[in-house]
C-alpha cells in the first residue's frame, strides 16, 4: 500500500466523518470478537463508539454491516457511466473503482481489517454474514455494469453482457480482496492508491495467464 503520509490530505470535514466511520466499525467489531456476533446490539456500538443511534444510521443501515462491512450500493446512470467509461476499456479496474467512488472514498482502517479476519477465523456467523453482504452488493452491482456493457458495446469483450459484468465484478471483488489482506500487514487508515490496484491486477493477470 501506498504511505499514507505521501497521499493529499482531505478537508477537515471529511476526516472527521471517516474518523467517525473508524470509530463505528473498530467498535462493532471489537465487540463481535469480545461478546459473540448475535450478542452484540446497535446500542452497544453506539455506547462504545460515543455515538447517538441517528448517528449510527447516518453511516450504517443495520448492525451486520458495520461488523463484517456494508453492502455497495453503486452509483447510477451517468455518475456510474462517468466511471466506467474513465479506463479505457479496463472493465475490472472500471468495476473498482465503481466501488470506490459509491463508497466515497478508498480507504482501508488496518486495525478493522485485522479484526474482521480474526472475527471470520472464529465466529463461522461471520464468515456467513460476509458472504451474504457481498452477494448482495454484486447483485447490485451486476446490472449497473451490464446495463453499461449494453449501451456501449464498443466496450464489451463477450456478446453477454451480463456474463462479462458477472465476472468482471467477481474479478474485482478478487482485488480488493488482496488489497484488504494486505492492509492486514500495515498500520493506520491507509488509502488503496492507483498504484497498488495496478500492482494486483497485473498479479492478477499474470495468474490468469
């Protein structure tokens, strides 16, 4: 990953609101890891966070999702088609940052990272909750880019572009993956630059062959 000291340090109004998002999920994880997935209540997040519920839901739809990570909801229509049209014909690297920009941002919290590994290692409830989430959010995912796909065909590598948006997000999922594993590695709130999503995908490539 790239230093985060090297990245451009953003408004003191974004950095409070990703503080606040550190602070939500290192709380609902933690928790999870000390009293069990199905022990743990918004309530107690939002104690433990210093946070109010409205808070809470500002950043997070429902507790599951700031343990184990919420589902993406993607951008639409020309905000998405802004994005995916940005690679050049790059569909995967188009799919992150897709993801990137409907999340807000492309940030890691290595200490999150951390913990959620050692909650999906312990707590099978976990393991299934994230799979779930991320199901849920290609399934979100999957027609925005296939919709795409269709209306730029010059862009399309396979005559089904359902199929081809089925695997190019499968494929990102895959990076961001390897991308979180090895935040695992580091410290603090780092950012997954172009650098480093470069660097997994040609990993990436190199396998597939």
């Amino acid at each position: 990953m790239p230093n985060k000291d090297s990245q451009p340090q953003p408004g003191l109004r974004i950095r409070k609101k990703r503080a606040t998002e550190n602070a939500i999920e290192v709380s609902a994880v933690s928790l999870a890891l000390e009293h069990g997935i199905e022990h743990v209540t918004v309530e107690m997040i939002c104690e433990q966070a210093d946070i109010s519920r409205s808070t809470f839901f500002n950043y997070f739809a429902g507790r599951d999702y700031a343990i184990v990570g919420r589902a993406i909801e993607p951008l639409q229509g020309e905000e998405a088609a802004a994005v995916l049209a940005s690679t050049n014909g790059d569909l995967v690297r188009g799919v992150i940052r897709l993801i990137f920009a409907s999340i807000g941002h492309q940030h890691v919290n290595t200490e999150v990272a951390r913990k959620r590994v050692q909650l999906s290692a312990a707590q099978p409830a976990a393991l299934q909750l994230s799979s779930g989430i991320l199901v849920e959010g290609s399934m979100k995912l999957i027609p925005v880019i296939a919709g795409w796909l269709a209306e730029h065909p010059e862009h399309a590598k396979l005559s089904d572009s359902m199929q081809e948006a089925t695997f190019a997000v499968g494929l990102a999922h895959a990076a961001l993956g390897a991308l979180i594993a090895e935040a695992t590695q580091q410290n603090g709130d780092i950012t997954a630059g172009d650098a480093h999503v470069d660097a997994v995908l040609e990993q990436m490539r190199s396998v597939l062959g």
